[in-house]
C-alpha cells in the first residue's frame, strides 16, 4: 500500500473514533493516540521503509484532528477558561489578599490558588476550591464556560447574591459547595440537568423559594444538605435518587407532611428534617430503611404516635423527634435499637409508663423524655445503661451538655428514685425536677464520680440532704429546692470546689451555714431561702468572690451584717430580708460597683443610709423597710 493510501485509511479510522466519541473535546478526554492507531499500522508503516515510522504512527492522529479541525487542540478551552476565572475575579473581593487576589494574567491559571487542571497538561480547569478565605462579592455567571469542571467549592465566605443559573449547564459537575455563605434567591431548577452530580451542598445561606422537584433528575445524588436558609414549601418526593445517602433540609420553613420514603432510597442514612414546619404523622415506611444511622424531626409538628415499626431500623444510633405534638406512648419495641446512642422525645403530649425494655439500650448517651406526662416509676432496670458509650459527638453534631444526658424533667413520674441510678456511671447531666417523686435521696448517687449537674427541684422528697453527697467532686450545679428536706446542711458539701449554683431553698432545713462554704470559690449563686437557719452568717464565705446573686431571705439568721457583703465586686443581687440581722448599713458597700438589687426588709438594721450608696451607679430598688 502506497504511503498515500495509508494516510487515507488512518484518516478514516481517526473520523471513525471522532464520530463514535462525538467531539474532539471527549475524543481528547477519552482517546490517547494508541487507542487511535494500532500497533499493526506501525509496523506496516516501518516495512515501507520510512526512517520516521514509529514515531510519526504515534503522532499521525494528532495531526489529522489538527489539519480535520482547523485549530491548536488547546488554545480555544485556554482562551475561554482564563477568561472565565479572570471575569469570576473581576465580581470578587479578596479581602485577604492570598487567593483570587494573586491571579495574575500573565501566570499560568493552572498554578492560580483554588484552580486544579487535569493532570495530563491540556489546562482543563477540573476544580475550583476556595473555601475559607474570606471572599465577598458574587458568583460569575462566567464559570459555566469552565465546561470540564467537577469540583466547585466556595464554602465558608461571604459571597451574596443569587446562584447563577448558569452553574447548570456544566454537566461535569461532581461536587457543589457553596455553604455557608450570604446567598440568596432560589436553588436554580437548572440543577436538575446535573445528572452526574454527588454532592449538593447549599447550607447555611438566605436561599428562599421551594426545593426544586426536578432535583429528582440528579440521579448520582448521594449527599444533599440545604439547611439553615429559608426554603419554603414541601418536601419532594425525591423518588429516583436511589444513591442518596444524605438529607439535611433542617432549619427551614418548609411545611406540609412528610413524604413516604420510596422503596429505592434504601442508601439512607443520614436524615435531619428537624427545625421546620413539618405536620402530620411520621411515616410508618421510614421503618424500611434499615441503613438509617440518624433521624432528627425535631422542632416541628408532628402528631399521631410514634411508629412502633422504628424499631426495625437497627441501625439507628440517633433518634430526635423532641418538640413535637407527638401523643401515645413510647413503644416498647425501641428495646431492640441496641445501638441507639441518643434517644430524644422531650416536649410531646407522651403518656404512660417509661418503658423498662427502654433500658436494654446499652449503648445510651442521652436520654431526653422531659416535658411530657409520662407516669409511673423511673424503671430500676435504668442502671443497666451505663451512658459510658462511644461518643456521638465526633462530628459535633451535639452540644457538650447533652452528652452523658438523662432528662426526665417535667413529667408526672411518681415513687422513690431508684438507687440503681448510681450504676449509670456515665451520667453527667442528671434532671429529675418537676415530677413527683417521693422517699429520700440515695445515699448512692455519690458514685456518680462523673455528675455535673444533679437538678432534683420541685419533688416531694424527704429526709436529710446525705452526707455522701459531698462525695461528687465534679459537681457544678446542685438543685434540691422546693421539696420537703429537713436537717442540717451536711459539713461535707463543704468539699465540693467545683461548685457554681447551689440552690436548697423552700424546705424545711434548720441550723447553721457550714464554715467551709467559704471554699466556693467558684460559686455564682446561693440559694437558701425559706427554711429555717439560724446563726450568722460564716466568715469564710467572703471568699466566694464570683457570687452573682446571693438569697438568703426568709430563714432565722442572726448578728450584725458582715462588711463583706459589700466586697463582691461582681454580686448584682443581695436579698437577706425577713432574718434578724442587726447593725448599720457596711461602708463597704463602697465596693459593691455592679449591685443592682438590695432587699433588706424586716431585719433589725439601724443606723441611717451611708453616702457611698450614692456612688452606686447601677443601683435600681433598695428595700429596707421594716414591718409596721
């Protein structure tokens, strides 16, 4: 064959791949010059003699395409790419100065900050990733020529504006971050023609308007979070994006039902519908979704009962369906989430008993059931969850204080606490207020080494305050008032450093403050009022000089007022009225800058008004009168 009809079938075989392939732009994406001429043509090439066969069989291809389109591969995508950046930085402010604001025309965009271009030199823009450094401005309509693009990331700024419609046109795209931002308008419908599309991420901006239903097109979906901006509407189906893993619409103001899960969205695992305006009964089918590791409906409202069938999804290690209007009882059957962390039903219309399968959850962190009518008895099974388990926390999605949570608070539960509590070792958060539980304190609850905050307010509970309690070294916060304890204030609690409020008031205590308070050094509110104390009041406590507030009225105590009270630079307010102390008014009060409210009625005091009162700038009631 004569090098001419050679040449003649190379170029057949070239627009054959050209017209299989569709475009020179994919024929460069896809092709490398082997695939085009096979090694048989460079052999055939080298027999008829020719000195530079092999190396023109590899280079011929190329040089047909060039001679077919009339033009350099590279030079129209270049052209068109730098113009794009260039036109996205002319809309940019870099208050920084260390990304866009270093692109420079002359330098080659591939070495720009934030731009990525294929790895095999033909300067294709594949990334944009600018995340965190402070832009301003808008979204160039201009970066849809950035037709090779895959990854565009600009979270974490303060870009405004709307989202250009434009972003649709680029079919390559694999990954949208645009979070956390200032943009507004609506989610583009053109977003629907991104079929290849993983991951939508639009969260924490002021977009409005309804989710657009095409989204349904994007059928490589796997992650899509549009919370925390201000979507209305409902809820799509979302039927064909059987690759979704991840749904975040929370903090919204979407409303309507919830939709059924359709039979295709088994890659569910992650759902957060909560902050919304969502009514309605939860959807039964949820139960068929049996990858689901978190489901969060907070903050909605939500009615009907809640779907016994949740329990067939044994993979859920977070449940939040509190501050709804959910009613019924808790079912039974969650004993089976054996990998349940966080269980959280607080504020619903909840009857009936707290049940003891509950505690066969080993794995609890949190337990939140406050706010409801549950009633019966806290279930003594409930020391079999230690609230020891692996953190749920590793991607913050709680706030330190509700882990190693159990809130029973404000409900109706009745009998004495269980002393089996003191097994849930775990336990840092311990709310038991507002029910009415009866019988004494366990001497127990002193095991629990890990306890912050123990609120047992507004119970009916009996006896002494135990001894042991002034075992809790971490203890921060501890709350018995408003019930019916009698005795003394025990001297151990003097042990208790960590302490920030103490609040024991409306019992029934008698005798004097321990000398040891004065170790509270890091005590911002004392409580005591209405019992029955008696003495004065301890020297010791003028150390506790972070006091915000201090109460002490309604109680027996005696002796003159202590100078110091006028010494806590921070106290803002003082009530010791209705005791018997006597005495003039402390000059000290001098010091006393953030005093806003002193109640001093119906003690003994004398004297007249100090002047250094008047220096007080912050004082807004002073109450000294006496009985008539």
């Amino acid at each position: 064959m004569s090098p001419q009809a050679e040449i003649k079938r190379i170029r057949r075989i070239c627009v054959c791949r050209l017209m299989r392939v569709g475009s020179t732009i994919e024929l460069r994406e896809s092709l490398s010059s082997s695939e085009i001429l096979p090694d048989s043509l460079s052999l055939s090439l080298s027999h008829m003699g020719w000195p530079f066969a092999p190396s023109l069989a590899w280079r011929l291809p190329a040089l047909l395409l060039f001679l077919m389109v009339g033009e350099n591969r590279g030079s129209p995508h270049k052209k068109q790419s730098i113009e794009a950046l260039l036109h996205f930085k002319s809309l940019i402010r870099d208050q920084q100065n260390e990304s866009v604001g270093t692109w420079q025309e002359s330098s080659d965009y591939c070495n720009w900050r934030g731009v990525k271009c294929d790895n095999r030199g033909r300067g294709l823009v594949v990334a944009l990733s600018l995340q965190g450094v402070g832009l301003e401005g808008t979204i160039s309509p201009a970066l849809a020529n950035l037709s090779f693009l895959r990854y565009l990331d600009l979270s974490n700024n303060n870009i405004s504006g709307a989202i250009p419609s434009a972003l649709g046109n680029l079919i390559n795209l694999r990954h949208i971050k645009l979070s956390f931002n200032r943009l507004t308008g609506t989610i583009p419908p053109s977003f629907s023609s991104l079929q290849i599309l993983w991951y939508l991420h639009l969260e924490g901006n002021g977009l409005s308007g309804a989710i657009p239903p095409d989204l349904s097109n994007c059928t490589s979906l796997q992650e899509l979070n549009l919370a925390q901006n201000q979507l209305s509407g409902s809820i799509p189906a979302f039927a064909n994006l059987s690759f979704l893993s991840y749904l975040d619409l929370s903090n919204n103001n979407i409303s309507g039902g919830i939709p059924s899960p359709q039979g295709n969205l088994i890659n569910l695992w992650y759902i957060d519908l909560s902050i919304n305006m969502l009514i309605g009964s939860i959807p039964p089918l949820f139960s068929s979704l049996q990858s689901l590791w978190f489901l969060n409906l907070g903050e909605n409202s939500l009615s009907g009962a809640i779907p016994h069938g949740l329990s067939n999804c044994t993979s859920l290690h977070m449940l939040n369906l509190a501050q709804n209007q959910l009613s019924g009882s808790i079912p039974a059957t969650f004993g089976a989430l054996s990998l349940l962390q966080a269980l959280s039903i607080f504020s619903n219309n909840l009857t009936g008993y707290i049940p003891s399968s509950l505690c066969k959850c080993s794995n609890l962190i949190l337990l939140g059931l406050s706010s409801n009518t549950l009633s019966g008895s806290i279930p003594s099974e409930i020391g079999a969850v230690p609230f020891t388990g692996p953190s749920l926390d590793a991607d913050n999605q709680f706030p330190p204080d509700l882990i190693g949570q159990l809130n029973l608070r404000d409900n109706a539960l009745k009998e004495p606490i269980p002393s089996s509590l003191a097994n849930c070792s775990g336990v840092q958060y311990l709310y038991l207020n507002f029910n009415n539980l009866t019988g004494a304190i366990p001497n127990e609850l002193a095991k629990l080494q890990n306890l912050k905050e123990l609120y047992l307010t507004q119970n009916n509970l009996t006896g002494r305050i135990p001894e042991s309690l002034g075992e809790l070294s971490s203890i921060q916060h501890l709350l018995l008032n408003y019930n019916y304890l009698t005795g003394m204030v025990p001297e151990s609690l003097q042990n208790l450093t960590a302490l920030e409020l103490l609040d024991f008031g409306f019992n029934m205590l008698s005798g004097s403050i321990p000398r040891g308070f004065g170790r509270f050094a890091n005590l911002q509110n004392l409580s005591l009022i209405y019992n029955n104390l008696s003495g004065s009041l301890p020297v010791s406590l003028a150390n506790a000089s972070n006091l915000l507030t201090l109460d002490l009225d309604n109680n027996q105590f005696t002796g003159r007022l202590p100078t110091y009270l006028g010494g806590f630079p921070k106290l803002y307010y003082l009530n010791i009225s209705s005791n018997y102390f006597s005495g003039p008014l402390p000059e000290a009060f001098a010091n006393a800058s953030a005093i806003y409210t002193v109640y001093m009625a119906k003690n003994q005091i004398t004297g007249s008004i100090p002047p250094v009162f008047g220096s007080l700038t912050n004082l807004q009631r002073l109450d000294l009168h006496v009985s008539p």
